[in-house]
C-alpha cells in the first residue's frame, strides 16, 4: 500500500524567513512558499484560511501581498472552506494566477474543480500553485471550543497555538500555560466526514507539507508535481528554505508513513462498513 502518493523528492526543510517563523506553525512552508511565489510573479493571489471576527474560526480569504500572506500563518484544525473562494479569487479580485492551501480533500475538490470545472468556468486554468497540507482530522467549531474551553480549561481567546501530535491535542497559552489532553478526549469531536477519508499527505497537491516526520520546528516536504518540482527549485535557489535529507532526521518518513497507514487502514474499514449497509460505495482512494 502506498499511503505517501506519488511524489519527485521528499526532505525536511524550513523556512529561512525569520519573520515567516515566529508566527508559524512548524517550519513556515506554505507561507514562505507562497511569499516567493507572489515576489517572483508565479501566483498573483493566493486562497488562504485567515483569521475572523470569532477567535480560532478561519475564514478564507484572498491574499495579495505579503502583509495578507501573514496573517495565515498557524494550523486552525477547524473547518474553513477555501474552495469557495477560489472562483472569487478569479473574479472580484480578478486573478490570474492563483495559489491555494488545503487540507487533502481541499485539495482532491480543487483538482476535480480543474478535471469537471461545473460552475469554475475559467478558473481551471488559473489554478497555478496547489499546497496540501497533512490531515488526520478537524473539527467543526463549537467541538473545537469544547475541546479547549471544557476540557482544557482555557478561553479560546487566550489560546496561542494548538497542535496535534504525539497522541496528544496541545493548547499552549499567550502566558505560557500548556494544557495536553489526549486523543481519546477529542476524538467525538471530530468531523464525521474526515472517518471516511483515505488521503492523510494531501497525494494531489503540487507540494505537500506538514509537521509529521520531521524535528520540532521543521516540516516534511514532498514535491509532487512538475509544478511543485519547479516553483520548490527555484525558492531553494533563492535561498527561501533550508533543508536535511529525510533520512537524516528523527523521527523521519517512518512515522509518516505509520499515521498515514493508520488513518486510511481506520477510515477504509469505517467505508466497507458503510457501504455493507448501503451507505455511500465502497471508495479506495485510487493512489494506493
Ligand atoms: S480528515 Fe480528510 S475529510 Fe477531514 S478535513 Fe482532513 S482531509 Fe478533509
């Protein structure tokens, strides 16, 4: 089973931005990506999930300069529909060249919109740089308050950065306070539909990243297309990243592989049992 897709080099890498890297999650990819892209006239916007009126709900918008590409930076693990704005993106902001992020199934409805563009008329041809990032699951938002409110004990709003990793859901404070809870809190929090996903690495996207595999404060980086082989070549050239061969670092492609195993050996079964009683057709995800 090949549950790391098809991909052209795979290395840990972060940005060398230090502007980028404050605020970010992990190693600062998909901004400094993006920052280089729209310097170099590659993309000319790009469909981001940015922040909103409420504290930790995203809500995409469209980002045309450096100052925009900013205020993104951060994993928000609940739902942000960017699909929606990446017509909007063509039209009233009227790019040419758009950039969008996504998590996996973000990622496979942008490549379909391209294939069968039902309702993206022109916007197909405009799609000029696609970023995955990994996903195990998100939740909707009020799930998200409980987890954090209820039983992490903290205000959403004095939340500095969550993360997901180590078989623990992290809430790290502004004044430092870091409350763990493990999975097995969080999970019926969870979005129904991500228990039928067999995509964890984003296996559509022109370049795909995510924490997983690499040491704290970088990011694993696969380059997948010729797009992402070019655009990834050419910010390299310029200096944007630094980089470690995966094999030389811990935990490495070992343990992406184990969670991307774990999640698609869960969710297929959680597919043949839903189609055994009728429900939905028993989907493989056709890059394994
Ligand atoms: S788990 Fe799958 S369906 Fe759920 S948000 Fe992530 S990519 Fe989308």
């Amino acid at each position: 089973m090949n549950v790391l897709g098809k991909y052209k080099s795979v290395v840990s890498a972060r940005s060398t931005d230090k502007e980028i890297l404050k605020a970010s999650q992990d190693g600062g990819i998909v901004t400094s990506l993006f920052a280089y892209a729209l310097e170099q006239g590659i993309i000319d916007g790009a469909v981001l999930a940015g922040p909103s009126s409420r504290p930790w709900q995203p809500q995409p918008f469209v980002a045309t300069t450096r100052a925009e590409l900013l205020k993104a930076r951060g994993t928000k693990y609940n739902i942000c529909p960017q699909i929606s704005m990446l017509k909007e993106a063509t039209r009233s902001y009227g790019l040419d060249k758009v950039g969008i992020v996504g998590v996996p199934c973000q990622i496979q409805a942008t490549r379909k919109a391209q294939l069968y563009p039902i309702g993206m008329r022109d916007v197909p041809d405009k799609i000029a740089l696609v970023v995955g990032i990994y996903c195990m699951e998100v939740f909707p938002y009020k799930g998200m308050q409980l987890i954090v409110e209820d039983h992490a004990g903290q205000k959403l709003q004095s939340v500095k950065k969550m993360e997901i990793g180590k078989g623990k859901f992290t809430v790290i404070t502004e004044r430092g306070n870091v409350t763990q809870l493990p999975l097995k809190v969080t999970h019926k929090y969870e979005q129904p539909g991500c228990h039928v996903c067999l995509d964890y690495v984003a296996n559509t996207a022109d370049v795909s990243t995510g924490s997983v595999g690499s040491p704290d404060g970088w990011s694993t980086v696969f380059v997948r297309s010729r797009i992402g082989e070019d655009v990834w070549g050419k910010a390299m050239a310029a200096g944007c990243f630094e980089t470690k061969p995966i094999d030389q670092v811990k935990p490495g492609l070992e343990m992406v592989t184990k969670l991307a195993t774990e999640k698609i050996t869960k969710n297929q079964k959680t597919v043949d049992e839903r189609a055994h009683f009728g429900v939905g057709k028993a989907l493989r995800n056709p890059y394994i």
